[in-house]
C-alpha cells in the first residue's frame, strides 16, 4: 500500500463501521497517515480528510507526504468542529484512539464535538498497519544496520569488570551514531523501562513485572528493568536487548553471549533455542493463526526435551507468548501466542522473541525479526545468531 492510500483504506472502514468520521490525535498514527509527527488532529472525514496542526505548523507542512492544502494550522477543537461538521458522515459516532485517550483528555472531545459518541478506532488502525509496505521495510532494514552496531559494541566491550550499565551505555552509543532516535514507542498507558533490557550471571534469573521476558534488575525500584551496576565475571552469561527506532520504525533483538567460555550445558540449551527459533522461521505461513506458531513452538521444544526450560521465568511462572508483531510500535499486534487467534499475512513483520531458563545451566535469549513471505520469510536482524564467547 502506498502512503496516499492509507487514508483511502481507512475512510472504506469508516463506511464499513458506520461511523461519521475518525478524529485521530496519537503520534504513530498521525505519522503512518501523513508522514509528520508534529501535534496535530487529523480529521477522516468519508469522501475527505484534514490534518490540523496544534503546533509545529512550519516543520509539518515540509513534512506530510499528503496534499499540502490539506494542512491547516488550527489547535481549537471547537473550531475544527465548525470547519468540519457539515462534511460529516450519516449518524453519530466518531471514532478515535480510545486506548490511549485519558478521561480527562476526552472531555474536551466531548464538549467540541456535541451530540457526537466516541467509539475506539485503534483496532481498525492497528490491523492496517500489520501489514507493511516496500518503504516500511526499507526503514525497518535501517533500524536493523543500526541494532547490529550495538552487537558489535558489545563484542568490543565486553570485558571482565565492566558494569552492565557501562555495556549498556557502549550500545546505546553505538545505536545513537548509527541514527537511532533515542526513544521506543509502547502503545500502554504509564509504561516505563530503561533504554532496553539487559541482564547478567545472578540478575538474569531476575525477572521484573514491568516487561514480559527477561528484564534485568535496573538502577533503583524506580524503573525495575534494565542494566544495573553490577560488574561482570569470568563465566557470566549476558543478555542484551535493546531496542532501536530509525525513521519511526523500529528493530528488537536479544542476542546472548558469555564472557568466557560457555558451560555445555549453557550453550547445549542454546542449540536447542535456536532450533526452536528456525523451525518457526521456515515453518511460519501466511494464514497460519499467532496461537498455532506458539503451539508450534511449544511442540517442539517438547520434542527436544525443553519444555520445563522453554519459556520458563522459574518457580513454575512461564511466558506463554513467544513475540510480537513490530513497526511504528515495538510492540504491536499481532502477538504470536497462546491467546492471540488472528493470523499471520504477508508483510508482517514478526520479533520472534524466545528465552530458556535452566537453575544450573543459566539463561539463554534470542530474538529476530522476521518478515513473512509467501515465497518464503526473511531473517530481517542482520547479527550472527550465535551464542557468543568474549
């Protein structure tokens, strides 16, 4: 799908929920549809459409890939209304992004748009966007150069002494030069973590409640995932994923190494992870449903022998997705799990994100991003997937 298509793909879903309009005010979006970030309402009206900007009108108009006369700049929603509202659909709901709107911010919708009900679009946005395009791809591929340098940070760094946090500050370094835009986007309310997980020896047996994997400890109960100061020793396993975001799309990958040579039992529980891992990659197909991957992934682990490792967070807790789909958001549907029942199409783009957990042998993590092709998915991270030995 070209970018001027989009709008057009979602005004035939208005039509097909019944809805007036879409009054659309989340960065992401207002991004996927017109190619700025600046704060602004883009209205979705059925036969037209207007981005208002509420500020940053100069950078916006040289930014939008949509019609430039299209762009107005207008921060008063009372006063969009008036501009808008005899161009309005037939009946009386509106949809926007209910799912990160507060309460309080819905107020102001309310009272502007009078004798109009709100209705949350965000799931028909969402599935639009799981699909990606050429030049998606080409942004996704940039943001996966720039992951692959904070891989070779670590192999550079890694050392006995050096703190997580110091190897982490190594990454993230790499990452900004190579043009990450220092942030990740999650589309959760009061969400919060370091600049990305990563974990050593002791720590990685540690699991935080702020993310669903591997998380690290962090530097205070403040924010409880990340790289603390811990200092590494000989024989340390170490897990780094710190994601990326290039252009506003981003790249997910944990790779793990050990500094030292690897116990056979570490590095015997990682063969097996990643075969785990490639028998879902040639195994994943278009059509095929998020929980049938997972229970794929799950049949197999069993098969080697895994299944108390596989997965495992310790004390009988246990993850039981295995990743996520990924673009404008780190995480974002569809979610290949044992919950999730939608199926997997052409274009999406997958982070296959798997860990095993052993009391003796240690942790092991991997994740990739996987392009899903009818001809065949691509292994879009760029990093070796081996169990490194520093």
């Amino acid at each position: 799908m070209k970018p001027h298509d989009r709008i057009n793909h979602l005004q035939r879903k208005l039509g097909e929920q019944d809805l007036a309009g879409a009054l659309i005010f989340y960065s992401r979006d207002v991004f996927y549809y017109t190619g700025t970030a600046q704060p602004s309402y883009l209205v979705i009206l059925p036969d037209d459409y207007r981005l208002f900007i509420r500020s940053g009108y100069d950078f916006a108009k040289n930014d939008v890939f949509i019609e430039k006369e299209k762009v107005v700049e207008e921060r008063r929603l009372d006063n969009i209304f008036n501009k808008i509202s005899g161009d309005l659909g037939k009946g009386r709901r509106i949809g926007t992004e209910l799912d990160v709107l507060t309460v309080e911010q819905l107020g102001p919708f309310k009272k502007a748009f009078r004798d109009y009900d709100f209705v949350n679009i965000s799931p028909v946005i969402l599935e639009q966007r799981k699909t990606k395009d050429p030049g998606e791809i080409e942004k996704i591929r940039k943001a996966c150069e720039a992951i692959h340098r904070g891989h070779e940070a670590v192999l550079a760094a890694l050392k006995e002494g050096i703190t997580e946090l110091e190897l982490a500050a190594a990454v993230e370094n790499a990452h900004r030069l190579a043009g990450h835009e220092g942030i990740f986007f999650i589309r959760q309310p009061d969400f919060f973590m370091s600049r990305g997980p990563i974990s050593s020896g002791e720590n990685l047996f540690k699991t935080s409640g702020v993310v669903y994997t591997i998380t690290g400890v962090g530097l205070s109960p403040s924010v409880p995932a990340g790289p603390s100061r811990r200092r590494l020793s000989r024989g340390d396993l170490v897990m780094v994923d710190i994601p990326v975001i290039v252009e506003g799309y981003h790249a997910d990958q944990t790779r793990t190494y050990c500094l030292g040579k690897a116990t056979e039992g570490a590095m015997s529980m990682y063969v097996d992870l990643r075969t785990i891992a490639d028998h879902l990659i040639a195994g994943m197909k278009p059509g095929m449903k998020c929980s049938d991957i997972y229970r794929m992934a799950v049949e197999k682990a069993s098969a080697l022998g895994r299944e108390g490792q596989f997965q495992s967070f310790g004390g009988g807790k246990r993850s039981r997705l295995i990743g996520h789909g990924i673009g404008l958001e780190l995480n974002e549907p569809p979610i290949p799990s044992e919950y999730d029942k939608s199926p997997v199409e052409n274009g999406y783009v997958i982070a296959l994100d798997m860990h095993m957990l052993d009391e003796s042998a240690g942790v092991v993590k991997l994740e990739d991003m996987i392009l899903i092709r009818e001809d065949g998915n691509e292994i879009l991270t760029k990093s070796d997937r081996g169990l490194f030995e520093v």
